[in-house]
C-alpha cells in the first residue's frame, strides 16, 4: 500500500512537500508516490531532471502522474493533525501539497532535504566565503513589496568591500541595478537564464539554489520558500532583507 502525493508550484514549495511527504509516508509505514508534473508553468522540468532518484529512499517514486481521484491538501502541522485523528480506514491516501506540513521530527526532515543531490554537476562559486543574495521577483507580490531592491543594496553595503555576493534573481533589472551598483567584480550569477517556464530555466534555478546555499549566509526575500529551503538545505544563517 501506498500514500500518493502530488507536489505543486515551484521548485522550492515542491522541495519542502516533497520532504514532509516523505516523512509522513515513513510514519504511516507507506510506500510514497509522488507525482511531479512537468506541465505547471511554476515548474517546467522532471524530478529527476533536476535531482538524482538515487537520494530519495528506495520506498519513494516520483513520476509525472496524472494524479486520478480526489485528494485532500495538506499544508500545515494542523492539516496533518486533522489527517491524523481519521481513522485508518478513512485516511485518504492521496494528498496534495506544496507547503512544510510534517514537522514531527525536524532532524529527520532535514537529513532527507540534505540527502538529495543535484542531477548533474552544479557550477561552484568563484569566490570564498560569499554572501548569498535571493531577490524574488516574477509574480510573488509579497517579496517584491517587502523586499524591495533598496533594501538588498542597503544590506550588501554594509559588507567591506573584499566581500563578494553568489545573486539569485528572476529579475533582469535586478541584475542591472546591481552591476550599476558593485561592479561585475564582486557579483556571480549562477543562472544561465531568468526565465523558469523552461526547462533550461529550471535548471538554472537548481544552479541559484544549490549555490546559495554554498553561502556563508543568505540575504533572502520576504516570505520566499525559495530562500528558506536553500538555508536549510545548506545549513547556513538566512537573514530575510525587508522593510
């Protein structure tokens, strides 16, 4: 028998589910099926394009699905308590997410988040001891409004100027304003592409992510998954950049 969920939004979000998924499923003593879709416009790419099937547990298998049936959404510790008080019999076994919903043992889930390796060789920092930068863009108005490029310029100003920053952005004119700023000198943009409705541009994401959290600290946007798991992917500080 099996617990069947489906992972959605962005990379980030899918990560974090994708771990609680996995621990629940162990809890319940479960196999796991999770399905990836890559038709979502937030997340255009496989899993396994993007991370080695290998670093999952033997019992977890991700595919693009479709999912069939109904599903009930499971985003927080309180959905997953309400879950839990059903009875077996009337557990649903499919269950959608894209949210940190099973926290039960936050050491174990950070075991299997650090566990998971990347696909393919990821592009490594030219610098040492950076600072990692996450400026979230695209379509999260909360990140945009309460991180606004003034206050990232603000934090990185206030670093010596031997100091050098690994910049994550969706934005080209992020990106601008700050090699008008501090120069190409001090800057590194892993991301081959901005955009993330492609494959190449997930996978660029992937290289942001995975170098980021090669960091010694993360300045990261307001109420992003995307810099909180890239902290504790790579167990480094994240220092939200805010208003």
């Amino acid at each position: 028998m099996s617990l069947t969920l489906e992972v959605v939004a962005g990379m980030a979000n899918r990560i974090r589910s994708l771990i609680s998924g996995i621990c629940l499923a162990e809890d319940l003593d479960l196999n796991l099926h999770v399905i990836w879709s890559a038709n979502d416009p937030a997340c255009m790419i496989q899993f396994h394009e993007l991370f080695n099937r290998d670093s999952l547990p033997r019992w977890v298998h991700v595919d693009m699905g479709p999912l069939e049936g109904k599903s009930i959404e499971l985003l927080s510790p309180d959905d997953v308590a309400r879950y839990m008080s059903l009875a077996p019999s009337e557990r649903p076994l499919q269950i959608r997410s894209y949210g940190h919903f099973y926290q039960k043992d936050p050491v174990r889930w950070l075991k299997y988040l650090r566990a998971l390796r990347p696909a393919e060789p990821m592009p490594t920092p030219p610098f040492s001891n950076p600072i990692g930068v996450h400026i979230r863009r695209g379509d999260h108005t909360k990140a945009k409004a309460f991180s606004p490029i003034e206050e990232f310029i603000k934090a990185m100003h206030a670093y010596p100027e031997e100091i050098r920053f690994v910049v994550a952005t969706d934005s080209l004119a992020e990106k601008t304003r700050l090699l008008e700023e501090f120069g190409a000198a001090r800057l590194w943009f892993p991301a081959t592409s901005l955009s993330r409705m492609t494959r190449l541009g997930m996978k660029s994401a992937l290289a942001d992510f995975i170098a980021l959290s090669r960091c010694k600290k993360i300045l990261g946007s307001f109420d992003s998954s995307f810099s909180q798991i890239a902290a504790l992917y790579g167990d480094v500080p994240l220092q939200v950049v805010r208003t």
